[in-house]
C-alpha cells in the first residue's frame, strides 16, 4: 500500500494541468513580450563606453567610481574606450574627455 501511494504513476498528471490556457493570458503574454522589448531598446551610441544593458552599466559604471575613485576609475575607462568616453555617474551620462 505503502508503494502504490508512492508510485508516480498512480497519480494522473495531466488532470492538474487545464486543457487550454484562459483566453486573457496571451494577450497579456504578447503585452508584456512587447514591453519587455522596448524597454530594453536602445540606440546606438557613436561614442564607446559600457554598455546600458537594462541599467546594470549605469550602476556598475557609478560603482566603479565610488570604488576606485574619480582618478583611477577615468583612468581605467580610458585605457578601455579610449580618450572620449560615455559613463554614468550618478545616474546621469557623462563624458569623460582625455589625452
């Protein structure tokens, strides 16, 4: 008796699952598929710099300034992008402009 409650084939699985899915959940899926995408639209920037990737570059970019300081972390972008750079401090863009 023991075995038989144990076993996964004594249950029947499918009859936990609806058979179809409620008509409003596509349209909801399709909307939010759709959000989804423009959200993380972005245009592309002429001037080289981290990447926005849905708002992790901004705050990795500001973090690397609160950490290495405004010295080190220009330095560092510089050595990466080169002499123009786009980054985000304080959640704003800006430009850091070297030679």
């Amino acid at each position: 008796m023991l075995l038989e409650t144990l076993n996964p084939m004594h249950y029947n699985i499918t009859s936990l699952v609806p058979d179809t899915m409620p008509v409003a959940t596509v349209p909801i899926l399709i909307l939010m598929c759709f959000l989804f995408l423009v959200w993380n639209h972005e245009e592309t920037s002429s001037i080289p710099g981290p990447g926005y990737c849905m708002g992790i570059g901004p705050l990795i970019s500001h973090g690397r300034f609160l950490w290495m300081g405004v010295g080190n972390a220009c330095n560092y972008y510089n050595k990466t992008y080169g002499e123009f750079v786009r980054v985000w401090i304080s959640g704003e863009e800006t430009f850091i402009i070297s030679k």
